[in-house]
C-alpha cells in the first residue's frame, strides 16, 4: 500500500492471530535533516491500548554532510506472536515527496499467518524537506541491519530494555544461588563427611581427605571451562548456562546417594570423588557465563551495580548451605548426623536443579551475542577451534590478568568462607554449630555490603575499590586472625567480620570488571578458561594449603600470611587494569537505558568527532605554515 505526503510518518502493521485480540506493531518516526530520528515502538490491543513493546533496540546513527543524507537504522528485537519483527529506516534529506512503501515478510508469514498495513496520519515537518521510509524484512534472528548498510562512519548504540535487564539479572543471581548452594555444602559439612568417608583416619587427616576430593573438582574446572566457554561463544550463553545447572544439580544429589564407607569401604569415597568432579566440570562454564551473561546485558553505567547481583546470589546460596547445616548440627545428635542428618543438604539439590533449570530456559540470548552470531551468519561461515586460540593467544595479557584477580578474590573466598569455619571447629575446637551461626551472619551482612561495592565502582571505578580491598587485606589479615584465634565468640565475629568487609571489595566488583577484559567473541571461553585455572591454582586449593601449613609447621598464624601473599599479587594485577566503569564492553556498541539517553550519547559523540576533526585540521594547517 502507499500513501503520500510531506510529511511525518507513521506506519502501522499488524497480525492477525487465530486467537485473542488482534495485536498492532506501531512504528513512529521523525525526520529532519538537522535532527535525530526518533524511534518508538508500541503494542496496541483493544483491552490495554497502546503499550510499550521495545525490549532491545540497536540503532545506528550516521551523518553524511556532503551528500546532505542523515540516515538511522534501528531494529526492534520484539515479537508479535512469534514473529520477530526488523524496520530498517532510511531518511534522505531530498526535495522529493514523502513516499511511504511497505514491504512485510516475516516467519508469521511463512507459516500462512496474513499481515496486513496502513498508513498513519500525517503531520507537517517544521520544514519543507522530504524523505522516504521503507519497512523491509526481517532477518531470522532479532538483529540489525547487515553492517554494509550503514554508513561508513555509523555508531551503533544499544538501548536495553529494563525489564529484561531485571529478569536476566534476577535469573542469573537466582540460579547461582542454587548451583553454590550445592557447591557451598560440601566445605561446610566437611568434618562430617570426613567422619563418614575417612573413618579410620585422625581428625587432622579427615579433614586433610575431605579438603583433598574438595580440591580434585577444581582441577577439573579448567576442563569445564575449555569446554563450555568456547561452547557459550558459539551456541549461546543460554543454552550452555542451563547444561551447567542441571549437571551440577546431579553431581551434588548423588553425593545424597553415596553409602558410607562402613557400608561399601573404599568404594564410598572413590564415588565421592566422581561426584565431586561432575560438580566441577559443570562449575567450570558457571561463573564466566552468568558473568557474561550479566555483563552483556547490562548498560555502561550501571553494570558494577548489576554484575554484584551475581555475587549476591552466590552469597545466597552460601546463606542457604550454611543455615541447613547449622539447623542439622544443632538439631540431630551426633550419631544421626553421622548415620543421615548429613545427606539432607545434598538431596536437596534435585529439586532446586530443576527450579534453576526452569529459570535459566526462559531466557532470551543478550544482545552482543545475537549482534555477533548475525555478524557471523552474514558472512556465512562458522568460527572454527582454531580461530578462538589465535584470539586468546592475541588476548594473553588480559589472561594473565584475569588469574591475577580471580587469586585474590577466590583465595579470600575460600578462606574466609570455606576453611575458616573447618579451622574453627577441627583446629581451635571452636564449637561447629556456634562457628556456622557466626559465618551465616557475615554473609549476610555481605549481601548488602556487595551491592553496595558495585554501586561504588560504577561511580569512582573498578580499580579503586579493588585496590582497596588488596590494601586492607595486606594489613588486615593478621588482626582479624588474631581475633578469631581469642575464641571469645564476640571477637571471632569480629574478626571474621573484617574478612567478609574486604571480601565485598572483590564480590561486588569482579563481575563486570572480568568480562571488560576480553571481547564479544571469545568473552565468555577467554573469561571461563582464565578464571577456572586460577581458582583450580590457588583459589580451590585454598583450604586444602591452610590446612596442611598448619599442619606441618604448627603456626596457626599460616592463614594470615597466606592471605597477605595472595593481597600483595591482586594489588599488582588491579594496578595493571585497564579501568572499564561506565564504558562499552570489547567488540560493543555503547548500551544505554533509554532511546533519550542513546540519542544523548549519539550527539556527543558526533560533537566529539567534529571536535577531533577541528583539531586534526588547525594541526594541518600549522604543519603547512611551519
């Protein structure tokens, strides 16, 4: 259908649907040479009227003086029905009459739903030049316009739906609460699995075994992420985000499963050890992919506050592991505890599994991934295993700085929140259930502390708070352990206390300061590889080294000084950062919050650039003079 005028425009199509009403897709759009194009997207039906539908918009925005051509390409990645919906708008700024044409297919259409179009009304542009708009096809995928489209000069700027962003977010925090549930049981019913598995050991070697099959899932971690990471970048994060969720939730319910080593001997803890190295291999794609996951979705300036909610669910799911075990001590006696209390914990991870597995499954892919499989479907090829090693080997000092920051923060970690509860009991004969009360009240504590880091790095940046952290930790670290070591139960809280303040510099930050470090293409491989073989190095291993240095040398000091060795290599690794708050990842356009904020963003870059041109100019001229 076409229609004329001199004019703005606005064209609205709609689908009919074998059920329900009759949903409209309303595109609004403003011309002038002069001026931005304006894009708004609504749904319209007949019981709620005109609704906001846009959940990601990618626009680019591009200036053309000399043939006088604004030009804005923008794609709404929404459905109607099932139907993924892509406008391309081109605005000339010609003396020609406005001509409206429209041209809709779509996957509806291909499966014999008809569509149908009208023109709007027309409204009368402040000036007297004319443009023309046309509607085009959209591609398979939610996306943009191929590249080659655009303008040579084109800045692409992402706008994020906020109510996706939430349920991403809340997704990802939710789900890792689940899987470090499963994962956080284990140390915290260490000494009673070292009772039921290692019987005829010493305490010192019970816990020393149990902190040793503890240690043998993180060295199968950098496997899981070799694996899934690359896997993420060519699948989808979704996808391989709800394959770690159910294989962790197995590993950690068969650990439920086991018999003890009474009943089968020797068998009892070769099986624990199966089942602790599925929890790894599929902890081993976790965090790099919620990591990502977060990242990818979140706008610039609030991606520290955002990427904390992760780290928030992990305390969660912290929270969840040490009160179970804390009520079971302090409700069963020692002998049920040993005979059944001490599989609850582990049972309960099928049906979280699934409840995780259900969250994880109804999310949508983030935009930098949908933005780079387009990129790699118009070229028509696959990225092969060898592409990804070349991109990692170009990317090896941002490694090496990604394992520098995971050691201080898993070191700290586990420290803090793994081994300290089993150096309580087994070595300072703290009593268990008062020493996992104290540390359930910490991580809660840290829950709001995390937060309020992240929000902080948004604002001053990644580096200062980390550096922070580093610093008090160096000089920290003994104090606190000197209060802990008093066992006076108001000075352990103390102390540990300190430790989960400083472990909230790292918590609330890591999240978006990691995945800053590499681009789109190999972020979630690059992030899941670097960040898996520190914590297989030095982070997993943690309680495994404490418990032994303090075995051998009898110095219970040997904690203290662990942590100050870790405090002073993140402190190098946090000063060679390159600072990242409030701006675009690697390989992405700039994401924002809302279509004012992109055109914002948009008029200051191009007043940036004209800037830089002015510059460029005045220097020539001065060369020519001189």
């Amino acid at each position: 259908m076409l229609s004329r005028s001199t004019a703005y425009a606005c064209l609205i199509i709609s689908v009919t649907r074998p059920f329900g009403p009759v949903p409209r897709l309303a595109v609004r759009n403003f011309a002038h040479k002069e001026a931005c194009l304006r894009a708004a997207f609504f749904v319209s039906t007949p019981s709620k009227g005109i609704q906001p539908a846009a959940r990601h918009a990618t626009c680019r925005f591009a200036d053309r003086p000399r043939a006088a051509v604004f030009s804005h390409e923008c794609k709404c990645a929404t459905t109607t029905g099932s139907a993924p919906i892509g406008f391309r708008h081109g605005l000339s700024a010609s003396c020609a009459p406005l001509t409206l044409a429209t041209l809709v297919r779509s996957r509806a259409a291909l499966s014999g739903k008809p569509w149908r179009t009208a023109p709007c009304r027309a409204i009368r542009p402040p000036s007297q030049e004319f443009s023309t708009l046309t509607a085009t096809p959209a591609p398979s995928t939610p996306s943009i316009a191929p590249a080659e489209a655009a303008p040579a000069a084109a800045h692409e700027i992402t706008v994020v739906d906020q109510g996706l962003l939430k349920r991403a977010v809340g997704a990802m925090a939710l789900g890792n609460a689940m899987e470090w549930f499963d994962f956080g049981v284990y140390s915290y019913i260490a000494v009673t699995l070292g009772q039921v598995f290692f019987p005829s050991s010493s305490p010192s070697a019970q816990l020393l075994a149990t902190f040793g099959t503890f240690a043998a899932a993180f060295l199968v971690r950098p496997l899981g992420g070799m694996v899934f990471g690359p896997l993420g970048d060519r699948i989808g994060r979704q996808r391989v985000l709800a394959m770690t969720m159910i294989m962790m939730a197995v590993g950690t319910f068969a650990i439920g499963l086991i018999p003890s080593y009474d009943s089968i001997g020797l068998l009892a803890p070769a099986l624990l050890l199966v089942a602790r190295l599925v929890q790894g291999f599929s902890t081993g794609g976790e965090y790099g992919g919620a990591a990502t996951f977060i990242a990818e979705f979140s706008t610039d300036k609030r991606r520290g506050f955002m990427g904390s909610f992760l780290e928030f669910g992990t305390l969660i799911g912290y929270v969840m592991g040490a009160g179970v075990v804390a009520l079971l001590t302090a409700s069963l006696s020692h002998d049920a505890l040993l005979s059944w209390g001490w599989r609850v914990p582990f049972l309960i991870a099928g049906p979280l599994g699934l409840i995780g597995l259900y969250i994880r499954m109804k999310l949508e892919e983030t935009p930098a991934f949908k933005r780079q499989a387009e990129a790699r479907e118009a070229q028509d090829k696959a990225v092969p295993k060898a592409h990804f090693r070349r991109q990692l080997a170009r990317h090896w000092r941002a490694l090496l700085l990604c394992v520098g920051l995971v050691l201080i923060f898993n070191v700290t970690d586990y420290m803090a929140l793994s081994y300290l509860p089993s150096y309580l009991s087994s070595t300072l004969h703290f009593d268990e259930a008062h020493g996992l009360v104290l540390i359930l009240i910490v991580m809660v504590l840290m829950m709001p502390m995390t937060l309020a880091t992240g929000r902080l790095s948004d604002a001053v940046g990644r580096k200062p708070v980390m550096l922070a952290g580093c610093i008090g930790l160096f000089a920290l670290a003994i104090p606190a352990l000197l209060l802990i070591r008093t066992g006076e139960t108001s000075l352990v809280f103390g102390g540990l206390l300190i430790l989960g303040a400083l472990l909230s510099c790292f918590t609330g930050v890591m999240p978006s300061a990691l995945p800053a470090l590499f681009p789109t293409e190999i972020r979630y491989g690059a992030l899941a590889i670097g960040f898996n073989v520190s914590v297989s190095l030095f982070g997993g291993t943690t309680p495994l080294a404490a418990a032994w240095l303090v075995d051998a040398t009898g110095n219970l000091m040997m904690p203290a000084y662990y942590l100050m060795g870790a405090a002073v290599i993140g402190a190098i690794s946090v000063m060679a950062l390159p600072e990242s708050a409030r701006q675009p990842l690697k390989g992405s356009p700039p994401a924002v919050a809302s279509h004012r904020e992109a055109h914002a963003l948009a008029r200051e870059i191009k007043r940036r650039e004209a800037a830089e041109r002015d510059d460029g100019g005045y220097a020539s001229a001065a060369a020519l003079r001189a």
